[in-house]
C-alpha cells in the first residue's frame, strides 16, 4: 500500500527514501529508524517498481 514517504535515520543504510509499506527495503528499516519525509534522498528501486 502506498503511504507517505519515510527513509531511515540510519547512516548505514542505502540513501533512499520509501513511499510503500509493503516495501522490502523499508520493512527492513526498524521504528526507531524510521523518519517521515524524503530525506532529500531518492526514491528506492522497489518503491518504483511498485507503481
Ligand atoms: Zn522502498
């Protein structure tokens, strides 16, 4: 499902931000790594494909 756009807090991870709750990538990312908004990232490779 689609949902705003959030991205990790965690330098570690790819510089992405995610728009899909089903993501594979962004279910990897824990709550309290999770940050609202884009981050100024790009948008993650299987949120795109997900459109
Ligand atoms: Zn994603």
């Amino acid at each position: 499902m689609k949902v705003a756009a959030y991205h990790s807090s965690n330098p570690s991870d790819p510089d992405v931000y995610h728009d899909h709750d089903n993501c594979p990538s962004g279910q990897q990312i824990p709550w309290y790594n999770k940050v609202d908004g884009t981050g100024g990232h790009p948008r993650c490779k299987h949120c795109r494909d997900m459109d």
